[in-house]
C-alpha cells in the first residue's frame, strides 16, 4: 500500500473516489441500467488532462465482426474522436488469432507506450488482470470482465444480460405462434452467454409458463465457438424444423449465422422472427432485416466511451462499472408490434430497474 504523503493527497484520492461514484451510464429506451459498482481509487498513471493513446485487443474473431468485438472497437473509435486522436496512430487495435496470443497482444500495446487498453472478452479476464498489476500507470478496460479483486488501474465493464435477454424472452414469447421458441448461443463457458440464454427462457416462461423453449449451446471451445456461423446457421435451421418461430441469435459471427438462416427462411413465406444480441444489430446485420425484430443489447460502445473519458480526466474507476442493458427499437416493425405487447414490455422493464422484479437467474 502506498504511503499518504499529504493532507492534500488524500483530499484529492477522495475527490477523484466521490467523481467515480456518481458516474452511472444511460440505457435506450425500454432498456434496463443499473448504478455503477464500488469503485478503487483513481490509478497511479491517470493524471488528468494526460495525452492518450488506446489499444484495443479483441477476443478471438474479427474486430468487424458487427457485434462484440466491434462495438467495442466503436467505442475506441468514438473516445478517439472526442479526444481529439489520430486512429492508426493514438488508436489501434490486434485481432487475436489464438488464445495463447492474449498475454502477448496486451503486452505489444505495453510496449508501445499505450495508456488505455481495451481488453474484449470474458476470455482475456486473466490476462489483463496479470498485466495491470505488472504496469499500474497503464489504464484497463476489461470489456465482459468481473472483477472479484479490486485493482485500481483496471475496470470491469460488465452488464445485466440476465435482464435484456428476460426482456428479450418475453418479446419472443409474445410473438410466438406456435408455443416454440429457441436460442443459438455460444459457448457455455462463458458466463455472459449463459446469462442471456437463462434469462430469455426465463422472461419467456414468465409470459408463457407452458412455452416450449430451446436452448443449443456451441459445443467447441473459445477459440471457434463465435466464429461458426455455418453452425448457427445449421442449428437455427434445426429449431426451425422442429417447429420455432422466434430465434434468439448470441454468439458474435455464430449468432448472425443463425439469424440470417432464419431471415433466408421467412423470406420463404413463413412468418418468423428472430432476434439479435449485444448491439442493435438491425445496424449491423441487414441480411437479417426480414425477421431482427430487436436485439438484446448491452451498451458496449457507450460505456467503453464513458471510462475512456474518465481515463482522460484523472478520474478512472477501477473494480466494476456496469453498462446499461435492454432491447433495442423494433425498427421496420414498430407498426406490426401490439400496443399490449410494447405495454408489456415497458411494465417489466420498470420492474427490472426498479427492482419489484428479479428475472430469477442464478449465476453458478
């Protein structure tokens, strides 16, 4: 532990504690949010009004990959812009191609003399623990990245998926024709995932206890188990045969693999929908237009900007940040969608935020 120095070193670690806590983000309309976590001090390197330089380091997969990965990167880009940076040269980003590249990709951005670094993905949480212990005047973001131990140079930015995918579920339940819903996810094994695909059942089973809901899960590892649309593709065709007319897409390229299937099957002359996951993917999926009647989004952009900003005013928060969560607008099927079912959903969102209503997932 360091040593206090001064009277005014300590008024100024509290000023810099009491600025954190009052930073909450903001969610879309019929979004749910929830107030930032116990916060660590400020971080040794971040001096206010400090020149930035942010790297991004992706998970496995394409950082255009128009869901995880790149809403994150937009959110660089958005911080970039602001800040008045240069992308290519105060903003870059490494796609990793491996999982043994993690520790390595970090470190490249270390050496670079890179102060803000974005790490995307449950799966690169150890890693950029180990590094921001090893380098305290560089400042972390751990997109999807709960942190049990409080380190006062990295945050976790981590999000109620429980809550947009019981939002999601319960859209999907009002929907459905023929009393079958499904979900195409990626691998269990990470948390996030678990927490949409539970708590869409979860929302659809509060509408409709009787609803018959399918859950698939990638069976590979996290190496391939986001970059597999053919299998997306394949396992939504399956629910589809098996009678589902509502999708739930979430597993980044796996996901839009499924949403697509079912876009190319409605496009055929049933009516079905699916829906999309972690951005308002009706932006970054088009091929899905004829059924992404929402997506159940955490603001991933918004809040990477937001703690980026904090980086820059001395005021980084360290331990947890949670981003706003909940489903995007209906888009092309505003019109289409029952005022009962949008009633529906604004009731359960308030009872979310306000919390009269838990979704009732248990993480393990």
């Amino acid at each position: 532990m360091h040593k206090m120095k001064s009277l005014f070193a300590l008024m100024s670690i509290l000023l810099v504690v009491s600025l954190a806590a009052c930073v909450a983000p903001t969610a879309p309309a019929g979004g749910s949010e929830a107030p930032a976590a116990t916060e660590a001090p400020a971080a040794e390197g971040s001096n206010e009004g400090a020149v930035l330089k942010i790297g991004l380091v992706t998970d496995v997969g394409r950082v255009n990959d128009r869901s995880f990965n790149q809403s994150a990167w937009d959110g660089v880009l958005q911080a970039c812009s602001a800040s008045g940076l240069t992308e290519g040269e105060d903003c870059r980003f490494i796609e990793t191609q491996s999982p043994a590249d993690y520790a390595e990709n970090i470190q490249q951005f270390v050496d670079g003399g890179f102060n803000v670094i974005v790490s995307v993905g449950f799966a690169l949480g150890e890693a950029t623990i180990a590094a921001a212990k090893e380098n305290p005047d560089v400042m972390f973001i751990g997109v999807d990245q709960f942190q049990g131990e409080v380190v006062p140079n990295l945050t976790g930015l981590i999000f109620h998926e429980d809550q947009s995918g019981f939002l999601a579920g319960a859209l999907a339940a009002q929907l459905s024709q023929t009393g079958k819903i499904a979900s195409v996810l990626g691998t269990n094994l990470v948390p996030p995932v678990v927490a949409f695909g539970e708590g869409y059942e979860l929302g659809a089973k509060y509408i409709n206890p009787d609803i018959e809901v399918s859950t698939t899960y990638h069976p590979g590892g996290l190496d391939v188990a986001f970059n597999d649309p053919e299998w997306g593709a394949n396992t939504a065709s399956q629910v589809l045969d098996q009678g589902a007319d509502v999708v739930f897409g979430a597993g980044g390229n796996t996901g839009n693999g499924a949403l697509q299937e079912v876009a190319v099957a409605d496009g055929a002359g049933e009516t079905l929908f699916c829906i999309g996951v972690d951005t308002d993917q009706w932006e970054t999926v088009p091929a899905a237009h004829p059924c992404l009647v929402s997506s159940a989004m955490k603001l991933i952009t918004p809040g990477v900007v937001e703690l980026v900003a904090l980086a820059g005013e001395g005021a980084f928060p360290g331990g947890n940040f949670f981003g706003g969560a909940g489903l995007a607008p209906f888009h092309d099927f505003d019109a289409t969608i029952p005022q009962e079912v949008k009633d529906k959903l604004a009731e359960i969102d308030a009872a979310l935020k306000d919390g009269s209503l838990e979704t009732g997932y248990n993480p393990q």
